[in-house]
C-alpha cells in the first residue's frame, strides 16, 4: 500500500509540474497547483482502493492520474482575451 501512495502523489506531482510549464498563465499560483495535484492523485487512489480493495494496483494509478487531473482543472483560470473590443451601443437606447 505504501508503494501506491507514493507512486500516486509522484503521480500527482508530474501532473501538477506539467501543468505549470505548460500552461502558466492558467496556473498562476504555482504554489496552489503544486499542493493540489499530489493531494488530488492520492485522495483519487485510495479512493480506488477503498472501492476495489487491495491487488488492483494498476487501477488504482489510474484512478490517480484522472482524479488528479479532474481536480487540477478546478484550480485552472479560463485563459485571458487579448483583444477586447468595448460593446457596441445599442440603438434607441438612452444613456444617463
């Protein structure tokens, strides 16, 4: 079980690295990201575990990857526009 945990949150840490080098402006709190991923790898695979029960290591670092990713797109910001075009006026309507 050790072996799971501490592959899971390697796991999780991968994902969270690669995460803020590849998409830094989504990730600006690298510190938040890299807390996250781990957590989120281990929370997903002794969850897997709990579920399946012990001999499904394979399964269970599955699970790590996808919960760990699931829960790192929480964290992740909608990237930024560059061109922002000021609204339009509508027509016949006043303004104060």
């Amino acid at each position: 079980m050790i072996w799971e945990a501490l592959g899971a949150v390697f796991i999780g840490l991968a994902i969270a690295l690669s995460a803020t080098r590849w998409l830094p402006d989504r990730f600006p709190a690298s510190s938040l990201t890299l807390a996250t991923g781990p957590v989120a790898a281990l929370l997903g695979a002794l969850l897997t575990r709990s579920i399946l029960g012990p001999g499904h290591p394979v399964q269970a670092l599955v699970a790590a990857v996808a919960v760990g990713a699931a829960l790192l797109s929480v964290v992740a910001r909608p990237p930024r526009r560059r061109f922002r075009r000021p609204a339009a006026p509508l027509k016949g309507h006043r303004t104060a």
